[in-house]
C-alpha cells in the first residue's frame, strides 16, 4: 500500500474531486467530504473488494448513510479503480449522470444503498449484517468460509441524531453483529449551526449502553489511526463496532467549521486557496501520476482477491456439492413461481385474512427456504412466526425468524438491507396503521425496487375496540399513491395466496393487508387475482346495470348487495380489486372486460378512503368508503355505523343506476 506521503496525496486527491465536482455542479455538499475523505480512504483501502466486479459475492460493504456528502462516495470509487469515470464526475448532479445527488444503487458501481433520508444508510448496513451472518452460519464449513465479510457504514451528526438510527443500532448490539463497523465523522456541525443547540447526548456512552464497542480516533486526518480502529473493530466478533472520528467540516477551506459549507458549492476563490492550504497542485479532473498508480495496485490487488475466492469456492464446490448449488439459488434473489402449487389455493376453514397469511406463509418455506423475515414484537397477532424455521439471534445465527422488537421503521430499513446484500428473501409485519412509523424505508424499498413484503394486519375499522387511533383510514390510499409499491389486500385465503406468489415474483415491494375479523372462502375467487381485479360473481346479463367494485372484507357485502339487486330487476356485477397497481397494468382488452366502460353506474367499497377509487368510480358513481377516522367499539358495530352494510351498498346501486336513467332521459 502507499507510503504516508501518497496516502496524503491520495485523501487530497478525492477532497479535489469532490469539490471541483461540486463547484462545476453548482451544487451539493463539499463539506463533508473535506473532513471525511481521510475516513473513507482509510475504509476503501482496508475493505476486500474487486472494483472491477463490484456484485463479487463475497465483498466487503461499503453504506454512505451520510448520503448527502455523496461526492466523496463517488471520488472514492473513482479513485479505488471502480467504473466511475472522469466524465461522470465532471457531471455530478446532473441529468444522465450516474453520479447522482444521493448515492443510488444500480445506477453507479459500487454504490450498495439508495440510502437517501438521514438514518437510512445505517439501517440498511444493520441488515446487510444480518445477512452475511445467517448466510455464513448456513453454508460455511471448516476451513471453507465462503461468506466472510464485514459491512462498513460512515455516518454524520443527522444520522446520528434520527431515531432510526438509535433502533437499528439497538437491535444490531442486542444481536451482536460483530461484522458491522460503523464510523461516526463527528464534526459538531448541523445546517443551522453547532450541534449544541439541539443535540448534547453522549453518543459513546449510548452506544456502548447498547451493546457496542466504542473506539475514538481524536484526529480524522491520522491514517495510522484510523487503520488501528479498524484493525481493532475487526478483532471484536462479538459486538458491532462504532469509531467515532473528530473531524473539521470543511477541512482546509477558508469555510472550515462553519455550516455554510455544508451545501453549497465554496466557490472558485475559496476553492484555490483550499488546494493552497493543501498543497494540491494538480489540475481539476485528473489524478497525479502517484495516485494513478495507486489506482492500479488496488484493482489488481481486488482481482486477486476474487481469484482466490473463487478458488476456494470451486474447492468448496467439489466437496460439498449440494451445499454448493443451494448458496448459488439463494443468491440468485429470486423464488421460484409457485403459481401451480395447488396446495396453496386449499384451505381447511374460513379464517381472518391474518390467519390465511400464516397458512399461506407457512406452507411457502417448503418452497423458499431463504425467507426470513418476522414481527415488531407483534408475531402473534400478525400471525407471522413461520413454524419450520428457529430464530436468529446472538447466540443462534441458524434461524429465519426475526425478533425486531418495537422498531417498525427500522424493520423496514433493515429489510432492504437484508435483500439488498443478497441471498435472502425478506419479509417484516406489524399492525397496518403503524405503516406511519415506517413510510420512509418503505419508499426507499419502493425507488430501489426491492421485492421487501410487508405483512400488515389489523387493516380497517375492523380492529375494532382499539378504537382510531388503531384503525386504518387513510393507509391504503397513501400506499397506493407510492410508486412501485404493489399494494394487496385480499378478500379471502386464495387471494391471499395470489398476494404472496405476486410478491416473490415482484420485481418491487409489496405490502399485503390483512384483517383481523373472519373472512370467509368466496366461491369464484382464485388465481384470476394474480391480474390484480377480477369478476368474481358475474352479473347474467352481456351488460350489468351496475358494478359493485370492493377489496378485502368489503367483498363479500358487494356479493351479498348483489343477491340483494336481483329480485329488483338490478344485475349487478360484483369485481373484487385485490391490488389496484396490478390491474392497472393489465391489457385494455382485460381491464374493460372486467369494467366496461360503457358501464357508468358503478359503486365502490371498501373500509378505508375514497380517495383511491375516483379513477374507477368516475364522475357518474357512488362510493362506499371511509373518509372520516373511525371509533371505539366492537367491529360489527362499527361496520353498521359507518354503512358498510349489503343493504347500503344496495342502496348506494340503485341511486348510481337511476343516475345513468335520469341522465339518459334528459
């Protein structure tokens, strides 16, 4: 490796970039990457890494959970010999650029995380250590460790500061993730000024109240240091690692320890003078010869490092041969279509949407045996526990059984960590309202098209006595809004069984949302709802009067409003809409064949907002739905209450088809 004087030379080099890179963007954060570049050399030159395969299996990874200072994660990799070109830094921050404003995974080489909001890159790095730990427990043999890497994160004061951050790293120090090393760039400085105005906590003790081992570099541009923090984190198996590093925002600009440098570009004279402060005489864009070299001592160096694993693999392979071919089909992602497991579809007896999902959960492990996945604190009533499988904890890594405790955003953050290291398949529940706790790593499983599954129970008004505060309303159309998230919420078990085999063959999340009241077996469900809408009891007429469209529980009352039109002369077709995101993919042919257009008197029901049903509805239909929050009281009676009623939605048919009359007639 590089001698004291390159090593300067090299954190120089990525501090220039950075801010060049910044200054021609007009935009971003030079400040971060000035104080912490000595920080992420020092990680990048100890990680074991091919940057010429960045995917290699058994990589080290690297989560910029600071992801605004995101220009020194791309100088990095430039610099470390990874597919990032001169002129993709040259067009930081700008369209096309692969260089974006926040890291983002499969967009740029090397990067492992979308880690956007503040938290969410250490939560992620949690989970990418759970995962290295169960697959390790699961395929390495003596002399045969084939999963053996650590998983690295930098954070910031607003890291540190976000709750998320506070829950994952209390999960990650009760399961002792001693693969997980996480480094704090503490510079005491915030946007609106010095971290004393509103952060004064110990963030050594709290950390090491949590179960981690605490290790302080005092001086972020001490190389040797920071070398010795890492060598001494990796000693440590048994407790993640957190080493906090003082470092100056902005080292070396005029701007040093001043928040304005935090996002906004220096400026061409405060640029010159902090490559004088520096010594940094090569020009913008290009790399002194000595770094150059560098460069290629790296990439020959993580060549080498693949080599040998994939020695050791095909070592591994010869005398373990199944175990061998299990670890490829576990890391390929992906799960199998279990579309034709008929035993899927079969149920024994009616049950809660909650309790199909166990059945259905239970009965998929057969199939996908690297699921794993589990509850915040609420197994029980998510009906979530899948019974072939133990529990991973600290002392017993064999189990696909998570207990995340009382952490719902970190679940979710944690999930995409899991996926996104690879090998796994995961899943995380808890009561649907509490969706609200974790919105943010759900869209950031949704923008990263991760195939997370979110469990959610306890889905409307039929909570019941837990009263509104408990109850789902406004959910289902706030999940819907969100952009490649599949949203399910099924009528009966065999459309619970359509959620999950649509969710293991997704290429993005997908939330299923599940009742706690009984549901039972509708005739006419089945696999017609893997399309995402269908007729599931037809009207007898080549044209209905009207459609009564719903989703869940609100299914069997448009069947049973059905039955109620017909001795009035009112054919009614009743379509169950189990995921509108899917549906709305269907062919044009398919969707009006389910609803004709040229059938305008429609009802739509289902316990929660109106909100997402307008575009079905349209100008001339009725609507069934919640857009009020609802009460304490046993659910029966809160259905009556709020007119989810076979008698009101019949009532609610008849005025949308006189409607149509009135207004063909005059």
């Amino acid at each position: 490796m590089a001698n004291n004087k390159n090593q300067e030379l090299s954190v120089n080099t990525i501090r220039a970039l950075s801010i060049d890179a910044v200054q021609k963007a007009k935009s971003g954060h030079p400040g971060l990457p000035l104080g912490a570049a000595p920080i992420g050399y020092s990680i990048f030159k100890n990680m074991s890494v091919n940057p010429k395969n960045p995917k290699f299996d058994n990589r080290d990874r690297f989560v910029l959970s600071a992801g605004h200072g995101s220009m020194l994660n791309y100088a990095l990799l430039h610099v470390f010999g990874y597919e990032v070109s001169m002129d993709e830094i040259k067009n930081f921050r700008q369209e096309g650029s692969i260089c974006t404003g926040h890291p983002e995974v499969d967009v740029c080489p090397g990067v492992e995380t979308t880690t956007g909001p503040l938290g969410q890159g250490i939560a992620n790095a949690v989970g990418m250590a759970i995962a290295e730990e169960r697959l390790a427990n699961k395929f390495n043999k003596k002399g045969f460790n084939i999963v053996d890497h650590y998983t690295y994160a930098l954070c910031g004061d607003g890291c540190m500061q976000e709750g998320i951050e506070n829950e994952a790293a209390s999960l990650a120090g009760t399961l002792g993730l001693g693969k997980l090393i996480v480094f704090y760039d503490d510079n005491d400085i915030t946007i609106e000024g010095n971290t004393d105005i509103a952060f004064s906590e110990d963030v050594a003790k709290r950390h090491e109240a949590l179960g981690w081992q605490v290790l302080k570099v005092k001086d972020a541009n001490d190389i040797s240091a920071l070398d010795s923090a890492i060598k001494k984190a990796k000693k440590n198996t048994k407790q993640p690692s957190l080493i906090i590093v003082k470092s100056a925002i902005g080292y070396g600009s005029p701007l040093e320890g001043q928040s304005k440098c935090h996002g906004e570009p220096l400026g061409d004279d405060n640029i010159a003078k902090t490559k004088q402060k520096l010594n940094y005489t090569t020009p913008a864009f290009e790399l002194p010869s000595e770094v150059e070299q560098e460069r290629a001592d790296f990439i020959k160096a993580g060549a080498d490092i693949e080599i040998k694993w994939n020695k050791l693999f095909d070592k591994y392979a010869n005398k373990f041969p199944q175990d061998a071919e299990e670890y490829k089909l576990w890391m390929k992602n992906g799960a199998p279509d279990l579309t034709d497991v008929e035993d899927l579809w079969a149920f024994e007896k009616d049950d809660a949407s909650r309790g199909y999902s166990s059945t259905v959960l239970n009965k998929i492990t057969s199939y996908v045996p690297n699921i794993m996945g589990g509850s915040a604190d609420l197994a029980p009533s998510n009906k979530s526990y899948m019974k072939a499988f133990g529990d991973f904890t600290k002392e017993y890594r064999n189990g696909n059984n998570m207990h995340f405790g009382i952490r719902e955003h970190a679940m979710a953050a944690i999930c995409n960590g899991m996926y996104l290291h690879g090998g796994l398949i995961p899943y995380c529940a808890t009561f649907f309202v509490f969706t609200d706790y974790m919105k943010p790593a759900m869209r950031m499983s949704s923008i990263m098209k991760l195939p997370v599954i979110y469990v959610m129970t306890h889905d409307s008004i039929g909570v019941g006595e837990d009263g509104p505060t408990h109850e789902p309303v406004e959910q289902l159309a706030g999940l819907r809004a969100m952009p490649d998230m599949n949203v399910f919420r099924p009528a009966d078990g065999r459309e619970t069984a359509a959620a999950y085999i649509s969710a293991l063959n997704a290429k993005c999340p997908t939330t299923i949302a599940l009742s706690r009241q009984t549901l039972p077996m509708l005739e006419g469900s089945g696999k017609d709802a893997l399309k995402g809408g269908y007729v599931i009891s037809p009207s007898k007429k080549e044209k209905p009067d009207v459609l009564l469209m719903a989703s869940g529980s609100e299914v069997l009352l448009a069947i049973e409003a059905q039955k109620l039109l017909a001795p009035e002369g009112i054919d009614a077709s009743v379509i169950s809409m189990p995921c509108m995101d899917i549906f709305d993919k269907q062919s044009e042919e398919y969707k009006n064949s389910v609803m004709p257009k040229n059938v305008r008197a429609r009802v739509a029901i289902e316990a929660g907002s109106s909100l997402s049903w307008g575009k079905y509805v349209g100008l001339d239909g009725y609507y069934v739905t919640m857009d009020t929050f609802g009460e304490s009281a046993p659910a029966k009676i809160l259905f009556n209450k709020f007119g989810f009623t076979a008698e009101n939605v019949a009532e609610k048919a008849k005025k949308a088809v006189d409607h149509i009359i009135f207004e063909t007639k005059f």
